[in-house]
C-alpha cells in the first residue's frame, strides 16, 4: 500500500491532523498523547484550573448529576 507523499507521518515523529488534505488542529486527546507535545508548557486552561482548586473552587461538571438522571431513565416505571 502506497501512502501519498502529503500524508506520510513527518520524519521527527510530529504528529498531523489533515482533514481533506488541509492541516486541522489537534483535539484535546490527540495534544494529550502526542510525542512532540509532552515537554509543552501548561496551557491558559490548564493553568486556570490550577488556581481554581488552589482556591478551593469546587469542579463544576454536570457529569455525575447527568449519570444518576440517565440511570433513573433505565429503571423501569413503578406499578402501582
């Protein structure tokens, strides 16, 4: 199998994202787990949410209250 020359890997093990032959940037976990990136300085984001737990903030995800709604939607409906 051939690759075409636009589509092989860079030789220093950088990672792409190509979408219709154009450079497209990386989502979260791609950042995450790609090998050029781990010695990367902490991102505005990143640095954000240190200071909030410095602080004391609490994490506000909604996925735990949306996990026990979508198991009460499984039970069945009482009878009675």
């Amino acid at each position: 199998m051939n690759t075409p020359a636009s589509r092989k890997p860079p030789a220093d093990g950088r990672t792409v994202q190509r979408r219709d032959e154009k450079p497209e940037p990386r989502l979260p976990h791609e950042r995450d787990q790609s090998a050029d990136d781990q010695g990367a300085p902490p991102t505005d984001v990143g640095r954000q949410a240190k200071r909030d737990l410095d602080k004391g903030l609490s994490d506000t995800d909604r996925g735990p209250a949306l996990d026990r709604a979508y198991e009460r939607q499984k039970e069945p409906p009482n009878e009675g």
